[in-house]
C-alpha cells in the first residue's frame, strides 16, 4: 500500500521546493521535488542513501528517482500529486 502526505518543504525564500512523506511498504521516506532552470530534479532517501531522478516534468523525474525502490511511473504520478505552479 503506498501512502503520500503532502507538504512544501520550509525553505523560506525558495517556493519551488517542494516534499512529501511517502510510505513504501510501511517505510515512510521523504520524496523532495526542486523545479530549477525549467527542469525538475527529485530525490528519495533510501537506506542505502538518496536516489535522484532529472527531467522537465515532476512525475517523470520522480519516477526516475523512484525505480530503484520499484516503483513505476503510474505509482510515482500518484505520490507527486499536484505540484504548486510557478509563482
């Protein structure tokens, strides 16, 4: 079962971070999303430290960075979420 909690990031000036609490396999993990220069770079942290996933959309580059831990694209798009739009 794969649970998604929903919060930005406290990163003060920075409102394009975003992260969300994610539970795998009842392990929770924290899933961070940085939209910069155009581009989306997402991170997972794992046991074995974090993974890191890079593209122009969030759900793609949280997909990358979830494969490791087995999860597919349609999964990763539902533990994203919505994503704030540019301010």
């Amino acid at each position: 079962m794969i649970e998604t909690g929903a919060r930005p990031a406290d990163v003060g000036s920075r409102p394009s971070v975003e992260q969300r609490t994610i539970v795998i396999a009842g392990e929770e993990r924290t899933l961070r999303l940085l939209r910069f220069d155009g581009r989306w770079l997402a991170s997972v942290d794992t046991e074995h430290g974090p993974t890191l996933g890079a593209d122009h959309s969030p759900y793609l580059a949280a997909a990358r960075a979830l494969e490791p831990l087995g999860i597919g694209l349609a999964d990763a798009m539902a533990m994203v979420g919505p994503v704030r739009p540019r301010p």
